[in-house]
C-alpha cells in the first residue's frame, strides 16, 4: 500500500478528488436518509406486508389442486 500512497501522492491535484468522493457520498447518504424518514408509515407497512404476502400467496397456491 506503500507504493500507492507514494504513486498517489506525486500527482498534481488528486486531493480534489478525494474531496468530490466524499462529497458525492454525503450527499447521496444524505438523500437517502431524508427519502427514508419522510416516506409514511403507511406505505412503510404495506412494503413490508407485501414482502410477507408474497411467500404466502405463492404457498396457497401450489399448494391448492
């Protein structure tokens, strides 16, 4: 790792580089975050009870003749 940091260091403004990264990911993080937390509860429970209907649906189905 040695060698990258030193191959890394030699060139001319990859600082701002790294700086744009970490902006890109705050952000992004950020976005999500605030999608998340404003999306209502109830569409909240309806993703999660479909996830369970689905399993069950698909049971009753096959299992039918």
């Amino acid at each position: 790792m040695k060698i990258i940091s030193n191959f890394l260091e030699d060139i001319e403004g990859i600082q701002i580089f790294y700086i744009i990264g970490l902006l890109i990911f705050f952000i992004l993080f950020i976005v999500i975050l605030v999608r998340t937390l404003r999306r209502p509860n109830k569409e909240m429970d309806d993703i999660k009870n479909s996830i369970l209907n689905d399993n069950k649906s698909e049971e009753t189905i096959t299992s039918q003749p």
